[in-house]
C-alpha cells in the first residue's frame, strides 16, 4: 500500500474540520476554499492549483512546485545575478548545484555565468550570476525546465479506513479524522469513566470506615493478623448515612442510578445494599487498613467526603459525554481550537493560482532577427547584430545566398517572439514564430518554406506578414483573383492551430492574391490584368469574421483578373505596373483618385496589342530596385530611377526585350539593401539609448 499525502498548514486543516463538524453536507470545493493547496516546511511556491484541486477531489494529483527567487543587480549593474530564497519539498540544495553546473558545462543553459551558494544561520541563498546582456527570465525558465528548481510532488491520498486501504478524497479524509477523533474521545471517556468509579468505590469504603471509626479500630486491634482484619472488615454489613444519602441523590439525578457509579464486574453482594447497609469489598478494605492515623483528624474526613462528592459529580458528567454525541462533537471543537492556538502559524508556501504552462518561446530569448524569404521560397533568419553599422557609402553585407534565378522577395526585421502569418492561395493561413524560422549564417539559402507547414497539393504561400501584437486596432485585408475583398480583426488571428485556419472562403476557380496589416486609416488598391485600378478607403468595406466571403472590391469582366493589392502608405509613392510584353511604368499615386470600391476602376497602364495584359504592379520609391523574369526564365535587375514616371493613360517604356514566344511574367521588389538600413537605424537607437 503506497500513499503520498503532502503537508498542510495546521490552521487550514483545523478550520476545514470545524467547517465539516459544522455542516456535514459541506461540498469539497467548499473545503477547498478553506484548503487551497499543501503547506511545505520548505516555503517555495505552489505553481498552479489545478493538479491540486484533481488531488483533493479523486485522491490523486500532481503539486507543481516552484523555488522563490527574485533578482538583483551586481557589477555595478552591467549584470543581473538570480537569488534563490527557497526551494521546493524535499530538493537537495547540494544536488540541485551540480545538476545547474552540469547544464552549464554541457551548454544545454547558456547564459550563467557563476554560481555560489551563500547560506548561512540566517537563511538560504544561492546566487546564480548572469553574464553581461542576458535576459534573466529566459534563464530562470530554463533552469525550471531543467533542473529541480520547479519540481512535482504526487499526491496519494491512501489511508486506512475501518481497517482496509482506501484512496480518499479532501471530505473522505476528514471525515475519517474526526471519525477517529471521536473514537478517541470516546475511549478516553470510558478509561477516565472506569478509573473514576474505582476510585469513588475507594473513597465509599474510606467514608463508611470514618462513620464507624471506633468499631473499626476495636475490630483491627482485635485481630491477630492482617488479613484476620481484612476479612472481619468484609464478613460486616456497615451503616453510612453519607454514602447512602450521596448514592440516593445520584440514584435521582442519573440514568441508571446508583448502579451508574459502581465498577464495572463488582459483584451484587458488595457496596450498598436494599437494606441501606454497605458491604466492603477486599480492596476497600485493604485501603482502610493502610490507611494512616492522620486521615482521622477532622480536616482529612472532609477532605475525604470532599473528593467522594468531586468523584461522584466527574462520574455524573462522564456519562453524560458518553450518552450524548453533541458532547463529543463540542469536546472535539474545544481540542482542535487549542491545537491551532498553540501550534498553528501563517502559511509558508505562496500560492499562484493562474500557471501557465511553459511554453518554448518562454525559454527564447528576445531579439531582433532579420528574416528573408526567396522568390524561390526558402526563408531563414539571423540575428540583426551580424549587421553592424556601416558609414554611408559603404558596400553593406550579403544577406542570403541564393541560386542565379532566385533573389530575396521580402525582408524584415521582427523580435524573436514575434509572429508570421503566411497566407496560401487556397485561403487559408499558418503562423511561425520567429524563432521557428531556421538560423542560418550570411551565405546560406534556408529552407523552404512549404517544408514547414502541412500544405495541400498545389497549394503555396503567396503572402507573409509580420506582427508583434494581435490587437484591435489593426486588420487584415486580402483581395481575391476574381475582385473579392475582405477585412477581418486581426485578433481573430491569434489563435494558432498547427493545421492552418481559413482566412477567406473562396469560390470555385478563386485564389487569394495578397494581403496586408492595415489600421482602417489606408487607401487600398486593386489592379487586374485588364490594365484598370481602382482606388478607395479600406472603411468602404466592413470589418467581418474569418468563415465570410467578403464583399466586391472590383467588377471585373469575363476572363478578367486581380493581380495585385496595394496599400498605400503616403502620397510620394509611386506605382510600377508592368505588360507581359515587357512594357511598364512609373505614374505617381496621386494620379489614381479615390473612388467607391465595387466599380470597374480608372485605366492605369493601356494593354493595347504591344503591351499585352498586365502582370504585375507594386509600389515603389525612386531609390528602389526591382527584378523582371520572363516565362523563359531570363532575369534582369534594373533601377526604379531608370524608369521615368509618366501618366495614366500612356503605353510606358520598355522594361525588358523578350523574345519571341516569351513573356514577362513577374515583377518583384529587391529589398537586400533594407538590411543595413533596417541595422543602421537600429544602431542609432542603441547610440542613443547608451548616450542617455
């Protein structure tokens, strides 16, 4: 028979008893607001109550514990050191310091630096200092998933109850207690019971020798020995008015009667008699004839008839506990107030009612990373610091390599915690932390995205955006290939499912084109293939959940589609639209006036039969690059500056020859030199905050 039944605090389960002695119907989450978790000698932290509340109503549960730490600055504060103040039940401090130095010599924890254990008469402390930069609570919830700072203690509530193993609950347990409780004062009742009546039986032969003192002492004198004596004592029949007045009042007042105040065993033929006469039993009359010759003096016969009244009102109040459970019960109350009064103190083990589990991006320190996606489709991230700041003109650093036909499509900078919502064509969306994202050095290409999430057959991320907080002020807005927009609260994004949720639902023969972060203060535009814009308020379309189609962004005609979402930032951008045929332009965005969403759309480039049909369009600033690819897989980088703006209504310049039979079939933005600007600006912030 296992059990494992933690400590507990002597007040709580004092009040928890009373509360069961009070209400015998009371339920065990009442007792659990009076028991809300073990007490441990050790104090430390009882993390989370679930396991415990499991324990107290099945008998079994699991006791997260949790060492008491805090933090403190050393080294003139450059560091941080980690203090520990307790640890958890039953932890060996000593074992506890070699496992923390074996994780730190085997780099399974980085970031510690030194540690000593400073404890002394006063109390615990053991020291864990920190080296230069590290972030404590990534270190502190690395050494609780690691070592025995956070530790479990498995509750096994067995006991025996009427003599058999029983798995109990908080209520069961208790009630067994105060059942025993009961028993014990019962049984102590029926000790004091029996001794108080055998000593009432000697005082009745003390008081029936002092009422006949003279014959007794003429009998004594008379005898040749002792037990001569004793057995002319006990061959008599004597008179007492004072034992049978005491014996005929109590024979009124108890249940019972005199035969209440006899020992148990005693024969009939002794002690009083129906004819008022008191026969000695051999015990009594051993005590007299021990009994000295001081006991004659007046001040000891009352002393004597004084204890026989005291011994007859005890055996009175006796039988009264025994004959009435309420008795008992106030008895029980009484014993367990002095017990708390005398032992109880104040609750040592704190308790944090709401833990949550500790996930990885708990153990992930917080930083910046820059994070790259190919046009090919391999993503990877480093650390922002392998940037480092350069004077202006300086040739800058290679963020990623990549095949001849590959180039970086997108580039960002976001914290390690942050998140990445990648949208499929197909409508759905799959998140990534930035610390999921691979590491990888300057040179290296990545992985390919669609190796990190369950994709369907021909489905591919189209679109990747970073966001730091799911609030809701912001919104996603996604346009479809056939002129469905929509825009839905971001937070309805913050719950992550490992198989993707749906974004939008599309109909047969659609596809999600883009998306993008607004916060309802943007202008939004769509271009189709048709060579038309349109431009309107993101307000125009209302916000709406996740399972919706959405509303009519742009009216199409048959064969027709959207090929690009734009969201406008600021009146000095540009649009770049480009033809199949390899003709595009630059037309300032204050060319495209606003209008209601759901129209067919101004022109924005013409696709006369030179031109061809539109295949792509972004916005861009003077100082950008970008890359054309044509359906025979020739590339070409050229300069936006390269490309004069010009209106609306014009054919443009030529971007890109092709030959005969190819097309041009995309045009990105390169953005590998946002890298040392995004690292330049964030050095400056640095330089400032230093210089503060």
């Amino acid at each position: 028979m296992a059990t494992n039944i933690p400590p507990h605090n002597l007040n709580e389960v004092v009040d928890a008893c009373l509360h069961v002695l009070r209400n015998a119907e009371c339920s065990i989450d009442e007792l659990i607001e009076i028991v809300p978790a073990p007490d441990f000698p050790t104090a430390g932290i009882i993390y989370g109550v679930q396991g415990v509340r499991e324990g107290y109503r099945t008998g079994r549960g699991r006791v997260v514990m949790r060492a008491k730490t805090h933090f403190e600055d050393i080294d003139r504060g450059n560091r941080t050191a980690i203090i520990v103040d307790e640890l958890p039940y039953q932890v060996n401090k000593k074992t506890l310091l070699e496992r923390i130095a074996e994780l730190v010599v085997e780099k399974k924890i980085e970031g510690i630096a030194h540690v000593q254990d400073e404890s002394d008469k006063s109390g615990m402390r053991v020291v864990i200092e920190l080296r230069r930069g590290e972030v404590p609570e990534v270190v502190l919830n690395n050494l609780y998933k690691n070592t025995q700072l956070q530790d479990t203690f498995g509750m096994n509530m067995v006991a025996l109850v009427d003599g058999q193993p029983r798995l109990c609950n908080l209520k069961v347990m208790l009630v067994a207690f105060l059942a025993h409780r009961r028993e014990v004062v019962t049984r102590r009742t029926n000790f004091e019971l029996r001794r108080a009546r055998e000593r009432g039986h000697v005082l009745e032969g003390l008081a029936v020798a002092l009422a006949n003192i003279d014959e007794f002492i003429a009998l004594i004198k008379a005898a040749p020995t002792p037990p001569v004596a004793k057995q002319d004592l006990v061959s008599r029949a004597w008179d007492s008015s004072v034992v049978r007045d005491m014996l005929a009042r109590a024979e009124a007042d108890t249940e019972g009667g005199r035969n209440a105040y006899r020992p148990e065993g005693l024969p009939a033929q002794y002690g009083m008699q129906p004819d008022g006469l008191y026969r000695l039993t051999e015990d009594q009359a051993q005590e007299i004839l021990q009994m000295r010759l001081q006991r004659l003096t007046g001040l000891e016969q009352d002393k004597i008839v004084a204890e026989y009244n005291e011994v007859m009102e005890q055996i009175s109040d006796l039988l009264d506990i025994l004959a009435r459970p309420e008795r008992i019960t106030a008895i029980i109350v009484e014993e367990l107030n002095a017990i708390k009064l005398e032992f109880g103190d104040a609750r040592r083990s704190e308790i944090v009612m709401n833990a949550l589990d500790m996930s990885d991006e708990d153990l992930i320190t917080p930083q910046d990373m820059v994070v790259t996606l190919s046009h090919g489709g391999y993503m990877k991230s480093q650390p922002v610091s392998e940037y480092r700041a350069q004077r202006r003109g300086g040739r800058g650093k290679q963020a990623t390599a990549t095949k001849e036909d590959d180039w970086i499509d997108q580039l960002f900078i976001a914290n390690t915690h942050d998140t990445i919502l990648c949208f499929s064509n197909r409508g759905r969306v799959y998140w990534l932390k930035v610390y999921e994202v691979p590491q990888g050095s300057r040179v290296s290409r990545g992985r390919p995205i669609v190796n990190m999430f369950p994709l369907l057959e021909g489905e591919k991320i189209t679109v990747v955006l970073p966001v730091k907080h799911f609030d809701l002020q912001h919104y996603i807005f996604m346009a479809t290939a056939l002129g469905t927009v929509k825009k839905t609260a971001l937070v309805d994004f913050s719950n992550r499912r490992m198989a993707g949720i749906i974004a939008v639902d599309l109909d047969n023969g659609d596809y999600l084109i883009g998306a993008a972060v607004t916060d309802g203060q943007h202008d939004v535009m769509l271009f189709s293939d048709a060579g038309k814009a349109v431009r309107f308020d993101e307000n125009d379309v209302r916000p709406m959940g996740r399972g919706a189609r959405g509303v009519r962004g742009m009216m199409l005609e048959e064969g027709q589609r959207v090929m690009a979402l734009l969201v406008a930032e600021n009146e000095q951008q540009s649009v770049l639209t480009a033809t199949e045929n390899g003709y595009g332009k630059r037309t300032p965005i204050t060319e495209y006036t606003r209008h209601g969403r759901g129209t067919k759309g101004m022109i924005a480039i013409q696709t006369s039969e030179r031109n061809g049909r539109v295949v792509a369009a972004t916005l861009v600033e003077p100082t950008d690059e970008i890359m054309l690819i044509t359906t025979a897989g020739v590339l070409i980088r050229t300069r936006i500056s390269e490309v004069r703006e010009m209106g609306r209504a014009t054919q443009g310049v030529t971007l890109i020859s092709v030959d005969d039979g190819s097309k041009l079939s995309g045009v990105q933005k390169v953005v590998e030199s946002s890298v040392d600007g995004a690292a330049d600006a964030l050095g400056e912030q640095d330089t400032a905050g230093d210089d503060e």
